[in-house]
C-alpha cells in the first residue's frame, strides 16, 4: 500500500512538473493545494513548494536554455526585485493566520485562471524594460507569501509588455529559480520546510518540467487553457472553502 501511495503522490508530483514548465508558473500554484490537501499545515506546504520550485524551475532553465528561449536582460530585471520582495513576502506569512492565507491563494487562482482565459489579448510589442523591475517586486512577494514562485505575474506581466508568450514563460522560469531561492531561505529558518515531502515530490517534479519544456515547443498554449483554467478554478474555489471554514 505505501509503495501504490508513493507511485501515486510521484505521479501527480510530475504531472505538476509539466504543467509548470508549460506556462512557466513555478508549480507552487498546484503544488501548495496539494500538500495542503495531503495534510500539511498550509505555511510549511507555503515553505516546502518553495524549495520544491528551486529544482523545478533549473529543470525547465536547462530545456529553455537549449532553446535559446530565455531573455536574460528581462529576467535580470525582475530576479533582483523579486528576491527582495520575496523575502518580505515570506516574513508577512509570520503575521497572516492559515485560513487568510488560503483564502489570498484562492484568489490568485482566480486570477490565473482568469488570465489564461484571456491570453488571446497579449501581443508582441516594443519591450518597456524600465517598467520590469516593479512587475518583479510584486512576483517577488507573492512567491513569499504564498509559495507559488511568482510565475503567475511573471508571465502575463512579460506578455503584455512584448515578450512573444513563449519567451516569456521561459523567462519567467529563469528568474523563479532565483525568487524560490530567497524564499524557501527565509521559510527555512522559519521552519516552514518539511524535507521529507521534499524529497519525495522534488525529483518528480523536476522530471516533469523536463517534459513540459519540450512540450511548450510543440503545443500551443491555447489548446491546453480552457482544461487548465477549469482545473484552477476548482482548486480556487477547494482553497477559499477550506480558508473559510479553518
């Protein structure tokens, strides 16, 4: 029974993998509903998705990087900030009761989902390169807060500044491997890390972004959103319950 578990807990820990690499969102969006839905009190699931993003996103850097899709010069942008505002974020978890917290991240999920729902709007254009660093900030507390590697304004935030939408998810990744960096330090010493599940879901998740960053090359983002808003909407709405009635 606890290796059907096992292969289970690592099934699902891949398929969130692919699904980060594909939209370069980091994976906490999914992996801090999981943990929490698997038991973990949700600051430790906001803590280890943290350290979970860290090898996630270098596993879709390497596949990226490859494809010569990353824009450093924008990443480069946003990585400074965010590490600053990520390490807010992560002490503002210290001041913010667990059923709040669910409730924000629910609302986040709304908003991607939302977001994915209308990718057909973003267009290429000149890049504003002055403006990057405040959309960094802002990624970089969220990704404190909730764990979530910052991806979610990372990516439509590059979108709509001009970065073609691959680029941008690319991108994205390149800068959440910094921002998951100074997050999960702070969430360490606050004790928010829990190893064990670290262990256990990191290696998947790492195999699985390998696999999402191929399969950005070849799927168009568009034939996936509808599914994939559908399925943010529902851990929205699991998220907000569970934050109301905690």
């Amino acid at each position: 029974m606890a290796v059907l578990i096992y292969i289970i807990y690592f099934s699902i820990a891949i398929i969130i993998g692919i699904l980060a690499s594909l939209f370069g969102l980091g994976g906490g969006f999914l992996i801090v509903p999981t943990l929490t839905l698997l038991g973990l009190p949700v600051h430790h699931a906001i803590g280890t998705s943290s350290a979970i993003i860290i090898f996630s996103s270098l596993s879709a850097i390497i596949e990226y990087r490859k494809q010569e899709k990353i824009n450093y010069k924008a990443g480069i942008l946003i990585v400074i900030p965010s590490i600053i505002g990520a390490y807010i974020g992560a002490c503002l978890t210290m001041y913010i009761q667990a059923g709040i917290l669910k409730i924000i991240f629910g609302i986040v999920l709304l908003f991607v989902a939302f977001r994915m729902m209308k990718q057909e709007v973003w267009r290429e254009k000149k890049l504003k390169h002055w403006i990057i660093p405040f959309g960094g900030f802002l990624s970089g507390i969220i990704s404190g807060l909730l764990g979530i590697g910052g991806g979610i304004i990372n990516v439509p935030f590059l979108a709509y500044l001009g970065l073609p939408i691959h680029v941008a998810v690319a991108t994205s990744s390149f800068s959440i491997f910094f921002t998951s960096m100074a997050s999960a330090f702070k969430h360490y010493f606050l004790g928010n890390v829990e190893f064990i599940w670290l262990v256990l879901f990191a290696p998947a998740i790492v195999i699985g972004a390998q696999f999402g960053a191929k399969l950005a090359k070849k799927i168009k983002s568009k034939d996936l959103k509808s599914a994939f808003s559908l399925l943010l909407i529902i851990l929205a709405l699991v998220m907000i319950f569970k934050g109301a009635f905690s």
